[in-house]
C-alpha cells in the first residue's frame, strides 16, 4: 500500500488488551510516519489513560463486560451494546479507515462487527490459548486472526488464522543486557540472587498472601525481591519495603526488572507469557482461577508441557511453593532448562508479523 493509511484500533478494559493494541500502533507508525491512527475504547477503563500517554488518540465507547453474578450493568448490558454500535457506526462514518484491527475486550467487539459489516477490511488479534466471548464472535466475520497459540481451529476459521504470537516491547528483546544497570536501579546487591514477583498492574491477592507469608523464609536464603503488588494492595504491603525487598504498584521500567532477575514468580496472563519467552529466566506460573474459562492455566500449560516453566495452581501453595521454589533455586540445570526451553518458544518477531497480516488485507 503506497499511501498512508488510515487505521482504527479497539481493544481495552485489561493491559492485556491495550498493549498489544499500542505496540501494533507503533509498527504501523514505523513503517507509514503520516498513517492516521484512532483507538476506540471503553469509557472509564484504563485505554483512556494509557493510549493518550503513548501519543495516540482514543474514543470512548459506553460498554463494560458482562458480570458472572445478576448486576445493575448487566441489566444495562443491552442498552450499552446499542449505543456502542451507533457510536461505532459514527465513529466509522466520519474517520473513513482503510482497516480496523481489534485486539480483545467489549470495546472492540462493536467496532470490528460494525466495519466488517460495511466492507472494511479487520484483523483480530487473540492473546490467549482460549479466546474470549467478543474474538470468537468476531472471528467468523474478520479477515485475518493473528494468534499466539496452536489448534486454534476449533474456535476459528482455520483458512483465517496466522500464528504470529502476541505483540511485545522492543526493549524486551535483549533483556540480558541490562542485567547490571536493572540492579543498580532497584537498589540491590549483585552478589546475591534475585526474585521478580508479577501479580498484574491490578495486583494479585494470592501472591501477594504467599510472599508475604514466606519472605522471611526467603530473606534466610538471601534472596532479593522486586515486588510488583499492585495497586490495589500497595498500601497493605509497602511496609515490607527494605534493603532487599523493593515493593511498587507498577514497575514501570519493566526490561530492567526483567533482567535483573534470576527467578520470576507470574500469573499467566496472555501477555506476560509473551514477554516472558523473550526474557528466557526460570519461571513459577500462578495462574488466576477467576478468569473466563480459567484461560491462565491454559496459557501457562502450553509452555509447562514443553518443559519450559514450573505450574502452581493455587489451591497447591500451602503445600507445594516452598518445596518446588527451593528445589528450583539449588538446582543451577534445571534454572538453564527452563529458561532455554522457554527463550525457544519466544515468537520475537510478532508485531511485524501482524502488520504484515494488515497490509496484505488491505491490499486485497
């Protein structure tokens, strides 16, 4: 495509959604510095922050998610879903875009149903082993579904699908490389091991109990921790903040994190995986039990049936954390295994693959 053209992305309510929505943005800006980008989003949700902070505009959509218990929103589920295709089909009128590429999430749902419907081409791009209600939905009608994970098919079209993996920061491309600069900046001591806790930008209830629970025993063996609580439990935990155990809501300078890191402990979100790959440091997956059709533990199976992470689920902590983290930190081979094993699986070169997907769509 020779000009420049036009783009709609859609994709929100998680982290999960909007990055890789973001990273695609970047890649297109990359290759057409005059492209014309627009995000579509949910009002409310954390895309109206983050997608201005990476110097795009957003428009918001009034639609939310469908709660597994009887609510007032999802009473109002309807009317919101109305409103996001009017809204939508507005939207789409007055930008005019040569593509729409939706990426996960309610928000998304509306606008890629409305473009398809109108004849413009769209793209989805599924982050999980299990895609969510609005991707499978929307897979019968788009033109592409880049994914991140095998035998797909039984949810898509298999003539659509294009296996690209998830969409990551460039900086993560060679985390080992920052491994001296990631410890001065936290604060630590190069002599002594690491442990990276990720719980979400949220945070996680149960990991943060099971650190909490076990940092003494973890201080005994002179282990470091950077500890990402979250926000919601940062108040609760910041007293554990010391010499070597560094609690934040966010960590915001995630390559050097990762590359401080000798052990990582991660719920198994779509995302974090693919970051992870790149990262290629032994890892402890605690997927969430709380999410639809318990897709972390789907994601986190893919990578441990290749031998490259450890599974916890959480009902096993009590019993198996404290056996299954000792035996991986004495073991120095089964720290190399993993971490091999798991860089193997990496797809590094996802978000380009994607772009190239959007290109050949919008040339047909």
């Amino acid at each position: 495509m020779k000009r420049a053209p036009r783009v709609i992305l859609s994709g929100g309510g998680t982290g999960g959604h909007i990055y890789p929505a973001i990273a695609i943005a970047n890649e297109i800006k990359a290759r057409y510095a005059d492209a014309e980008i627009l995000f579509v989003g949910a009002e409310n949700k954390m895309e109206m922050q983050k997608v201005p902070q990476a110097g795009y505009e957003i428009e918001g959509l009034w639609i939310s998610g469908i709660q597994r218990k009887l609510t007032i929103d999802n009473l109002a589920f309807p009317f919101k879903l109305i409103s996001s295709l009017w809204k939508s089909r507005r939207i789409i009128k007055k930008f005019k875009p040569d593509v729409v590429i939706g990426t996960g999430g309610f928000a998304s749902g509306a606008v890629v149903k409305v473009a398809a419907s109108k004849g413009i081409p769209t793209l989805i791009q599924e982050q999980n082993s299990f895609p969510g209600i609005t991707n499978k939905l929307l897979g019968k009608k788009a033109n592409k579904i880049c994914v991140a994970y095998d035998n797909l098919e039984r949810f898509f079209p298999k003539e659509k699908i294009v296996k690209t993996g998830n969409p990551v920061r460039n900086d993560l491309l060679n985390v080992g490389a920052n491994r001296e600069e990631g410890i001065e900046v936290f604060g630590l001591d190069s002599d002594q091991p690491i442990l990276l806790v990720l719980g979400g930008s949220l945070g996680a209830r149960r990991i943060n109990q099971l650190i909490e629970k076990n940092i003494e025993e973890l201080r005994n063996k002179n282990i470091q921790i950077i500890w990402q609580c979250g926000k919601l439990y940062y108040e609760e935990y910041k007293k554990y903040n010391s010499e070597d155990v560094i609690v934040t809501a966010f960590v915001e300078k995630m390559n050097l994190a990762y590359g401080a890191a000798d052990y990582v402990i991660s719920r198994a979100g779509a995302s974090s995986i693919s970051e992870l790959a790149l990262v290629g440091k032994p890892v402890i997956f605690i997927p969430s039990p709380n999410v639809a059709e318990d897709h972390q533990t789907k994601n986190a199976l893919s990578i441990v049936k290749e031998g490259g992470a450890i599974l916890l689920k959480e009902m096993e902590l009590e019993e198996k954390f404290l056996p299954t983290f000792n035996a991986l930190v004495e073991n120095s081979d089964l720290q190399r295994e993993l971490g091999a094993k798991f860089l193997s699986l990496a797809l590094p070169n996802a978000t380009s693959d994607i772009v190239n997907q959007v290109e050949a769509i919008m040339k047909n």
